[in-house]
C-alpha cells in the first residue's frame, strides 16, 4: 500500500435551503475541491458519490451520482455510489484512499450530498429510521420504549433520538454523567460553531439555555440534538507523487479504518474496534492527537466516543470536557467545527465535512478557531443502528506530513 494525500477540500454552507438541490449541493462541492487542489476533471480518475436519503426524500433511489455531478464534466468516469447510513460520506472517503493506496488511480474524489430539509418535516425522519433493521423494527422499538409502549405514540419521534436518550441514560448510570455535563458539550459545539462561516447553527448558548429547550427525549432537550439540514463535501484523494506538484499543504492519510457493528453486546464497541485498528496502522496513539471530529448526533454521544477513542478512561469523559481540554485552547480540541449539534448533520455529507474541517486545520488556516501546531487529526463517524452498536463506523487518522 503507498501513502495517500488530501490534494484538495471543497464544502458548501451547512443549513436549510429549500431553493437548492442535492445536485447544485453537490457540484459546488465537488468544484471547489478541485479548484482548491488545482486539478481539472481530466485528472480524476474516479468518483464515489455518497448519499443516504435521496430515494425516500425525493424518489432518487438509484444512479444518485450520475444525476448529482451530471453538471461537472465528470460524467463518462467510473462513479460509484456509495450508501452506508451517517456513515456514507467517509466509507466514501475510505474507498477513495483504497483506490490510490492500491495504486489503481492517482486521484480519486470523494463526494457526499445530501438534502433533508423538505416542507413535509416528518418525511426526514421517516428516511432516517429506514437506517435500522425494518424485519426487526418492532423487536428494537418493544427493547427501547418497553413492551407497553403505543406504538401510536411514538410514530411522530425520531426514531433515533429515542436511541440517543437510552444510551445517555446508561452512560449516566454507569459515568455519573448529568444533564448539566450534556448541555455543556452543546455550549462548547455551539462556541467553535461561531467561528464557522459553513455552521448551520453560530449563535452562542448557555447550560440553562440548553437545559431549558424543548423535550425531545428522556435527557435531551432540543439544543442537545443535531438539526436537519441541506450540504455537501468533497475531497481530491492523491498519490505522493501527484501531491508533490499541488501548492496545497502535504496532509497526509495515515489510517482509514472502517467496520461494521455487531448485534449484542460484545467486549468492544465498533468505534473501538475502528479506533484501535487506525491506531496501529498510523502508528499513534490517542495521546497523539492534537484535534478530533466525532460524531455527535447527539450531545451524550460526544462523551461516549471520547471514551471510546482512548482519550480518556472509562467514566472519564465528564471531567475532560469539564477540564476544558476539548474546547479551543485545550489540549485536544474536539468538534472545532461545532459538530454535527451546531455545524449541522446533511447525513450523505457528514463524514466527509469532517475531514474537510481536520485537513483545514492541519494546514492551519482556520483563524480564530485553529488548533495551535496542529499535526494530528482524527475523525470518527458513524451510522445506522443495529443495537447497541451502530451499522458502521469509520475512523479516519490524518496528519502534516
């Protein structure tokens, strides 16, 4: 296998835009990573366009790709549409550094759009929940809300926010974690969101602001919960011998790590699993990393991973958020982005905008939220449910060469 570089990122704004398309998300993506690498179509080689809502939003089902870039002369090159819940966007990433680690291309591009805003707001949900087992819908939805649940009642929820909520519960049981230490992390993600032009969602908050949104489910309140929204992201995956010639940075590939989870529980988690298996191809460790992107959907979860990733011990997590550790100006920066609670979650388009935030600050040109000699990066991104783990989860090692 031969190393792999981030020759180029591209990224739309994160937000709600009704007047726009996954196709136009998409394109200016896609054009602004190339334009960022300093590469034209013809150098691409080949393309995987990641997208998991667009056949139950709006009837796309197959050929997403095709359709989505048909406007950027990339048409006529092999395009592979990839699909993998949350997690879409950075197994697309994963199948871009494999082509050119392999040797089989020079430059591969991975794309993720997505568009969930849509007049009918149920129908995201409804799109979202398609991410679990359906033959086993019942038996997860009787495990999560009891055997006396009406199932009336719960057909308007989000499916997966009801997941989020008893998995915080059992964090607290086990951590000691408290609503307080939830509503933090939305304070501190809505803090570096300020900073970002592309965030859905800049303004600041307070824990009792946080504490005092609506109920969504069990602990979590409507600030606590990543929102719907519209975006895309793009990167220009290369050999060392294609990124020697770009004026870009050298940031470097050094570990993409993707897994499935397992039904049960099981000794490791899959983020574990994926954690560990990045680590030892990179050859680091968690106290290596210098700034982190993970996948927050939803505020507890943030914790969870910091345990999960290594960066601190198991019940840790309360006490290194409140060190201020994993805020800006801490020791490992978290979410600089503002994750997915403020910066948003386009859910084909989230693995792939994180590694566009980590290659940004690897080359350090993120002003006010840089991560000060900033020269290790991951990313950890994952989707879907299978119960307790997710369907797939992917872990990314990036740094300065």
């Amino acid at each position: 296998m031969r190393d792999v570089f981030v020759g180029g990122v591209g990224m739309t704004a994160f937000g709600k835009f009704p007047e726009r398309t996954v196709g136009n998300l998409a394109v200016e993506a896609t054009t602004g990573a190339l334009e960022d690498a300093g590469l034209g179509v013809p150098d691409v080689e080949t393309v995987f366009y990641a997208n998991a809502t667009a056949g139950l939003m709006t009837g796309q089902e197959m050929v997403r790709g095709q359709i989505a870039l048909r406007e950027t002369g990339l048409l006529g090159k092999p395009i592979v549409n990839v699909e993998n819940a949350c997690a879409s966007a950075s197994t697309a990433a994963n199948l871009a550094w494999l082509s050119v680690a392999s040797g089989q291309v020079d430059v591969a591009l991975a794309v993720g759009a997505e568009k969930l805003s849509h007049p009918d707001k149920t129908r995201a949900f409804t799109a979202l929940a398609a991410a679990v087992d359906q033959e086993r819908l019942d038996e997860l939805k009787a495990a999560l809300y009891n055997e006396q649940a009406d199932p009336a009642a719960t057909g308007d929820r989000s499916f997966f926010m009801d997941v989020y909520a008893d998995m915080a519960k059992k964090y607290m049981a086990r951590s000691g974690a408290t609503a307080e230490d939830f509503a933090a992390v939305a304070v501190k993600s809505h803090r570096h969101a300020a900073l970002n032009p592309r965030a859905q969602y800049r303004n600041q908050v307070t824990v009792e602001e946080v504490l005092g949104s609506r109920q969504i489910s069990g602990p979590l309140t409507l600030l606590m919960c990543s929102p719907i929204g519209d975006g895309a992201a793009a990167i220009a995956f290369c050999s060392e011998e294609i990124a020697s010639r770009l004026e870009t940075p050298k940031v470097r590939v050094r570990a993409s790590s993707l897994v499935s989870g397992r039904e049960g529980h099981s000794s490791e988690t899959a983020a574990e699993r994926a954690a560990k298996r990045a680590y030892e191809v990179a050859g680091l460790g968690p106290e290596d990393v210098d700034v982190a992107e993970v996948h927050d959907a939803a505020a507890p979860a943030e914790l969870i991973i910091y345990e999960e990733l290594g960066l601190c011990g198991p019940g840790e997590a309360p006490k290194l958020l409140a060190s201020g550790d994993t805020a800006l100006g801490g020791r490992v920066p978290v979410n600089t982005s503002g994750g997915l609670i403020s910066k948003g979650h386009p859910v084909g388009a989230t693995g792939l905008a994180q590694l566009v935030e980590l290659t940004e600050q690897l080359r350090g040109t993120l002003g006010e939220r840089q991560v000060e000699g900033a020269r290790v990066a991951l990313a950890e991104n994952g989707g879907g449910y299978l119960g307790p783990d997710p369907a797939a989860v992917c872990v990314t090692i990036l740094s300065r060469d």
